[in-house]
C-alpha cells in the first residue's frame, strides 16, 4: 500500500460504519502465553499511569495551541488503524515484538507505509469487541492511552468521525472543520 493508498484508506475509515477486513490469513495468534504477557503487562502499568501524570502537569504548565473537546463514539475505527513509527535494526525487531506480542496488535499489511514523512507499520488491535470498547481498557498501551494526539507542535490527529474534536485555545475554529 502506497502513500496516497493510506491516505484513502483512513479517509474510507473516518466513513466507515462496518470493520474493515482482517489481513490476508486472518489475524496472527499471539504467540506469547497470557501468563508471561500479563504480569508484563501489569508490571509495566504504574509506570504507564507515572508517564500520563507527568505529562498532565507538562500540559499545565505548557498548554498546547489546542485543547480536546467531544468524547469517543467506540465506533472502533481507531483501533484498526493504528500507525507506529517503525524503528530500524535490533531496536525495531524489539519494538515491533513488544506491540504484537505484549501489546495485542497485529500488522495490517507486512509492508511499512510512508506517512507524514516518516515509515509507519499500520496495525490492528485483537481487543476491540464488536460494541467498540476494548476488552481490556484498564491495561491499554500508551499509544491507546494518548489518541486523539493533541501535540504542542504540529496539527491534532484525530481519526474523522471519531467524535473527537480540536478546538484552538484561542478560539477560532475547529480541527478538523
């Protein structure tokens, strides 16, 4: 899938209102056992709460051009399509392993994808239920934990149709219109 592919495909996902196919061969079976992944899982939580913590007092001190307004609608689109930078070398192997193996994504399509200039494996999540929730809400990774990404610099991402919105701080407009 080509840059202006994934570009189409998100844009089809903010209209979508059924889940989109699973990937060729259907979704990879984690292959570490649940009693190693959750107490890894579990282990790594406060520090998770710590890194949200401290990121609330950083956006208390430094507020961001945007603020978050609306609240998710669970229509699970978010969810089909997350984009992780894709490291390279050892690091990325780790980091790829972490995600599918600890994390419970999945690779939509083996191939990394340009986006925003930078390579992004697109993933799935194997915890989105058929109502939208996650199954395991309490133990969501980071990146799950964080969307919709309201940075300090740069443009909020958000996932159209999501329910989501960002609303300027000095109130003009709205992103995205």
């Amino acid at each position: 899938m080509e840059h202006h592919n994934l570009e189409a495909a998100l844009e089809k996902a903010g209209d979508a209102t059924e889940a989109p196919p699973p990937p060729k061969g259907g979704i990879p079976p984690q292959r570490l056992p649940g009693f190693i992944r959750w107490p890894i899982r579990t282990f790594f939580l406060p520090f998770l709460w710590l890194d949200i913590a401290m990121q609330r007092v950083a956006r208390a001190i430094v507020r961001p051009p945007y603020k978050q307004a609306g609240k998710c609608l669970k229509r699970g689109n978010c969810c089909h399509y997350i984009m992780m930078r894709k490291p390279r070398g050892p690091l990325g192997v780790i980091f790829q392993l972490w995600n599918t193996e600890v994390n419970g994504f999945y690779l939509r399509s083996q191939e990394p994808h340009e986006y925003e200039g930078h390579r992004v494996s697109v993933m799935g999540c194997r915890y989105l239920q058929k109502d939208g929730s996650c199954k395991h809400y309490a133990f969501r990774p980071m990146v799950c934990r964080k969307w919709p990404v309201i940075a300090h610099f740069g443009h909020p991402r958000m996932l159209k149709g999501c329910g989501f919105r960002a609303i300027p701080r000095d109130g003009k407009g709205t992103f995205p219109d």
